[in-house]
C-alpha cells in the first residue's frame, strides 16, 4: 500500500459513489446518515493509502457496501459493516472504537470479519474460517458481507504476484464459492468460479470465453426457434411468463471438459432456457410446474433420466425449479428451467430474500452448522473447516422407522444416521437395518430408506469410524469420544520413541523424526507418537531405519532416476538449508534445491506447477496448478506456498499416463511398444490394455523428460494405425 493525496478527480469520483450508494438504500434517513457516518469514519481511518492497482484504499469498502447492498439486498447495519471491514484490521481501529460509535451490532460483525493475527501452529486461514463461520450464531450477514469482499477482491485480482494470485483463488474455489452456493447466491458463486479459473488456467479461460461468445451469435436463431411454439402454447394457456436463455459459465464448462476429458465441442449441453411464471392464486406452484411441464413436452420429447423435481423437493439451500431436458426439432437436446416469480428471487438472491419466503431449508442447514460449533473441539479450526465443506454436498431423504424425515448429505452412511438421532446412539451402534435388510455401519444411503440403528452397551467408538462418518456432526463426536485415548496413545508412543532413541544413543530432533514419519509413511509426529502408543507400528526395524539414509522415493534428488532408454541410477542427497517462501525457486537436474513430485497428479517440466514446504522447511512438493489437492491444500496453507519454475531437464525423468483407446488389430501392440521404447528410446514402466468387441483401450505410464517430449511421443502414437485417441490423464 501506499500513501498518497487524493486528486480532486478521486475526490469526485468517491463523493459520486457515496451519493449513489446512500441514494439506492431503502432506509429512513436516520439509516442514511449512519452509513454517511460509516463511510467518514472508514475514509478518515484508511486517508492516504492505496490499493496495489494505485487507487485509494476507500474505494474497496465502497465497493463492498455496493455489492452488499444491490447484489444482495442486505439492510444498513450490513452496508455500515461492509464500509468498516478493514478498519480495525489495517488500521489503528479497535473494535471498541467501532462499538462507541455505531453500538454493539456492527462492531460484533465488524470484528467477525477481523483475521486473527498471530496464529502459526496451525492454518491461519482454517482459523479465521472458523471464525467467520461462528457468527451464524449471531447474524448470516458478516458471512455474505466476508463474501461480498471476497467478490471484490477476486475483481482486483491483477495487480498481486502470481503466488498470491494463488493462494487467492484457491481459498475462494474451496471455500467461497461452495459457501456462496450454499447460500444460494449463484450469480456470486459463477462470478468467483469465473475468476478463480482466470487466475488458474488464462490461456483456457480466454479460449472458453471467446468460443462463448462465438457459440451464443451462431444460437440466436436455434434459440428463438425452439422458444415459439413454448411461447404460443403458454400464450394459450393464458399464462403470464417470460423467457429467457442463458449460457452456462466459463468455469462449469472447462470443469465438464476435464471431468470427461472432452474438448469444447464436445461438451452439448451448453445453454439452458428457463420459463419464470406469475403463479395463479389458489393452485399449487408445484402444480402449476408440472402443468407449463405438460404443456411443452406435448411440443419436445422430454429426456426422463434427466428430469430434476427441484419444487417437490427443495434444495437444502431454499433453490425450487423444475428441470428438464427436451429434444429440439434440430435434434439437439435443450435444458429447460420452469419457475415460478418468487423461486426465481430466491435462485437468483438466495439467502438475501430467503426470510421474506420464511423457508425452512436454508435455516435447517444454518441450525446444523450451529449445532456443529457446539460439538466440536474450538483448538481443532483446520477439521472443522474441512468438515463445514463437506456439509456443501447435495442432500438426500431418509426416514426414521415411524416415517420422521431426516435430511443427509449425499453419500452419508448408517454411522451418520445414527449420530444424527443422538450422540449415545452413534456410540453404541453396532449395525443398522435400511428398508428392513440388515447393513453395515458404513453403508451408504439413498434417498427414501428408512433406517433403524442397532445398538448394544458394551459398544465403543473405533478410530476406523472415521473412515466412513461424513457428517461434521458424527466426525465431531467420535472424535470427543476418542480425544482422551489418543492422547494418551500419543504420550506412550512418545515415550517408546524417545526410549529407543535413548538405548541407541541417538538425540531427538526434527531430522531424525522426519525418517521415522517417512519410513513408516505418517503424516506428522502426533500422528506416529499416537499409532506407536496403540500399537498399530511395529518398531522392528527401528534401528535400520535410523542407520540408514532415508528409503526417499523422491526420483529427483534421491530415489531411483530413470533417464531415457538408460538404466537406473542412484546420487547422494545433498544438504540444503530453510526455503524461503518469498523467493521463485528453480527445479533444477544439479540438485540445489530438493523437491517430490505429487503422486496425485504427476506433473513434468513444462506443466505450470505450483509448490508446497514441508513441515521442516527443508523440501518442497511440486503439483500441477490446476490439481484439485494442491488447491485445496492452498486454501487452508498459504503459508506453505512456493513460487516454482522449471529448468530445462534432459538428464532426470518424469512419470506420465496416457489413456488410449482404438480399433484393434493383429501387431498393432508390436507396433505401439516398438515406436516408444525403439524409436522414441522412453522407458514404458507399465502397460494396460483390454480388448473387446474389436475395441482396444488401456494406460501406458511412461517416463519423459518434459512436457514437449510427451507431445512428441503422443503425436508419434496418434498415427499408429488403428489408434484412434491418446491423451495424457491422472490416473
């Protein structure tokens, strides 16, 4: 930030967006002068200082309160908050300061949306996370307020380095976004999924982008077609509406391209129609859907298997539509959305006009996350983060044995059920009966069984419960019921450890702890101290491990190297001292700096990569920037970034799996494994391939030195006769 004098045409402009935003409230003129005075107070508190994109600090609350105010009908209170966000956080404000002028109201969501500072034996992020999440226990709108300047901030995006880009972007794919849906804010939720993918992925973004923008010209005349005859026949049903298509966002699109692994013209369902309708008193809205629903399907053959009953039964966030898929007389499949007015406001505001309806969905959700807070561990920010996240999942409909409705997240199990009814409950069972049949504590239910729990006395929560429980709630109490013994697993390990050390005359520190928690593949100490403490590591080989250099399978600085067409071959480590997550660090073939390649999505010199310290600051592991771990690893450990870049690599080699599929035929195998490994000389680390029906498909891994190697080696394949698709995949 820096500190400059305002320009008399700054001046205007911020006097000109004031005027605008105050003129746009729908308050008394008390409310008015209360935002008048927020903005005086935020404008003195942040006089001076400037954005990094040059502009005066004051324009990013303004822009705040703006958002709050016309892009979710939030009232004066939440505009006074949005004006004071980052006074107390960036400026010499207190909350106290803030409670005398304005009164306990907004000073409680003033210091809700205030990172906490100083925290750094776990993720700060996690923490101020949970932070912002605790004030649904007050008031929901610090939560849209934090969201709204999220918005905001992905909007101003360029100016920040590209790890800071980053780390932005992936707290608000895994957190805001998903946050934002859930609260039925869509046109938020697609604005930052859009972004995030900016920062991402540009080139694709573009790409998309402008393959849209042609796709919605050469459609204009397809659209307006299939729209008439909708159009005459609700005329004649004497039906007030309107009509409407739209296109679906740049982000939902590539993540269909990725999920399938298509390109853009594969992907067919690319716009959707929706119908909004005034609903005629005394008849059911649902009623009136399925009759609009009647009426064009007597026009368009409906697809079944993708009907969606929206309004029979309502997404957990309030959303109410009836979706279908009918076949256009061109023979493309079209997506139709049928509204009435009122679901059409909560779709497109969500929460923001949630209690004008007074639905119940949306506050059921809110009062389990309420109920959540109070079970869960306050040292424990990070899982209870990542289990708030889970709850973003769609919802199923169970029912008890008296027919009592229970609402789950999709994918929940007997175990979650059984928590969900009551904690004792959960930590006596044993088993559960779903329509009568008996199951298992980890089957997964389905919309409309009906469960009854078995349980027994002498049952106690088990460590593997966790394996299987997917709601914050049943996580949350077995892991209560499990704090004390893992406690006192993980003071008796410890002691067995620092014992044997101890007999063999070696000291504990940081070093000899990192070979234990690798050798014996953990995650950190708490997690070895405690499974040594239950019993579940033998310490056989112990000592062998200690004596030895660390079993690392790291191929670039210690593990076997496999260059191509040669054999493997073995070099020392080398000491290195604490990375610097300030510096762009250069992945080098001499080893100046040690690094793990990310077994979740194998990248290789040439993929834009993004890289992580590790709990020593001594390595770092190296993802694709695009890997759905690294991004959610980057949400919640931003500390942990590092700027990375490859150096040119023709000594070291990288896995790759290729998918390939193809017409088959006698030799054709020959053929593949003489061009890679004789002409191409790449080593083939493993070979699937399954034919049926004349078909052929399967994986080859590989080891290259880049990524322009693999587009040789994919280009050399595709012209093999009978292959018909190569690509590069993460298996």
């Amino acid at each position: 930030m820096k500190s400059l004098l305002l320009t008399s045409d700054e001046k205007q402009e911020i006097e000109r967006q004031l005027n605008e935003l105050i003129q746009s409230v729908n308050c008394s003129d008390e409310g008015k002068g209360k935002i008048r005075k927020a903005f005086d107070f935020a404008n003195n508190a942040h006089m001076g200082i400037r954005r990094k994109m040059g502009e005066p600090y004051i324009f990013h609350p303004l822009a705040v309160a703006s958002i709050v105010l016309h892009e979710m009908n939030l009232d004066e209170n939440a505009i006074c908050a949005a004006l004071l966000h980052d006074v107390v956080e960036d400026t010499d404000t207190t909350v106290s300061d803030i409670r005398y002028s304005f009164g306990d109201k907004i000073a409680e969501m003033v210091d809700g949306l205030t990172k906490i500072e100083g925290v750094f034996d776990k993720s700060k992020q996690a923490v101020n996370f949970k932070k912002i999440l605790m004030t649904i226990n007050t008031d929901v709108s610090t939560i849209m307020i934090k969201i709204a300047d999220r918005l905001h901030n992905m909007r101003t995006l360029d100016p920040m380095s590209e790890r800071k880009q980053f780390q932005i972007a992936s707290e608000t794919l895994v957190f805001f976004a998903p946050l934002a849906e859930r609260l039925g804010l869509y046109s938020i939720k697609i604005e930052l999924e859009d972004l995030c993918l900016k920062y991402y992925e540009p080139e694709k973004y573009a790409e998309i982008k402008n393959r849209i923008g042609q796709k919605e010209l050469e459609s204009e005349s397809f659209i307006q077609i299939f729209e008439e005859p909708i159009i005459k026949r609700l005329h004649e049903a004497e039906i007030e509406f309107h009509i409407s298509s739209r296109f679906k966002s740049v982000y939902s699109i590539w993540r269909k391209m990725q999920k399938k692994n298509i390109p853009f013209e594969e992907v067919f369902d690319l716009f959707a129609i929706r119908i909004v309708f005034k609903p005629k008193e005394g008849v059911p809205e649902r009623t009136q859907c399925w009759a609009i629903y009647s009426l064009i399907t007597e026009i368009y053959r409906s697809k079944l298997d993708r009907l969606r009953d929206w309004v029979g039964t309502p997404k957990a966030n309030g959303y109410e539509a009836l979706h279908c898929t009918l076949m256009a007389s061109q023979g493309q499949w079209m997506e139709v959305q049928i509204r009435t007015e009122r679901m059409d406001e909560v779709a497109e505001k969500g929460i923001a006009v949630h209690w004008k309806y007074k639905e119940k969905n949306l506050d059921d959700w809110l009062q389990k996350i309420r109920d959540s807070i109070t079970h869960t561990d306050e040292s424990d920010a990070e899982e209870f983060v990542t289990d708030i996240i889970e709850t973003f999942v769609p919802e199923i409909y169970v029912y008890t044995p008296k027919g009592e409705e229970v609402l789950l997240p999709k994918g929940a199990t007997v175990l979650d059920f059984a928590y969900y009814i009551h904690s004792e409950i959960g930590n006596r069972a044993i088993a559960g009966k779903v329509n009568y049949k008996l199951v298992p504590l980890n089957h997964v239910l389905t919309t409309t069984d009906q469960v009854e729990i078995i349980t027994t006395k002498n049952q106690k929560p088990q460590k593997e419960w966790l394996n299987y429980a997917t709601t914050m709630k049943a996580k949350s109490l077995i892991k209560t019921a499990l704090k004390s013994q893992i406690k006192e697993h993980s003071k008796k390990g410890k002691e067995i450890i620092d014992q044997k050390l101890n007999e063999s005359g070696i000291q504990p520190n940081s070093r000899t702890y990192r070979k234990l928690i690798e050798a014996y593949r953990q995650n950190n100490k708490e997690e070895l101290f405690s499974n040594v403490g239950a019993g579940l590591i033998d310490l056989v080989d112990f000592n062998k491990i200690l004596r030895e250099n660390t079993p690392m399978k790291w191929v670039q600085y210690l593990g076997i190297q496999l260059g191509i067409g040669s054999k493997p071959r073995r070099r020392p480590a080398q000491q290195v001292g604490k990375i610097d997550t300030k510096q762009t660090y250069l992945l080098k073939e001499d080893n100046n700096l040690l690094y793990k390649i990310a077994e979740c999505c194998n990248p290789i010199p040439g993929d834009e990569i993004i890289a992580f310290i590790d709990d020593f600051s001594t390595s770092v592991m190296v993802h694709k920037k695009k890997c759905a771990e690294a991004t959610r690893f980057a949400a919640q450990h931003a500390e942990k970034i590092v700027s990375a870049k490859w150096s040119t690599h023709k000594i070291l080699s990288f896995l790759a799996v290729l998918a390939i599929r193809g017409v088959d035929r006698v030799g054709l195998l020959k053929d593949l494994t003489e061009i890679i490994t004789t002409q191409l000389n790449v080593n083939i680390r493993k070979l699937e391939l399954a034919s049926h029906d004349g078909i052929f498909e399967g994986f080859i891994e590989l080891y290259v030195h880049d990524l322009e190697d693999l587009k040789t080696l994919i280009n050399k394949v595709q012209n093999i006769r009978g292959v018909e698709e190569v690509k590069r995949v993460e298996k």
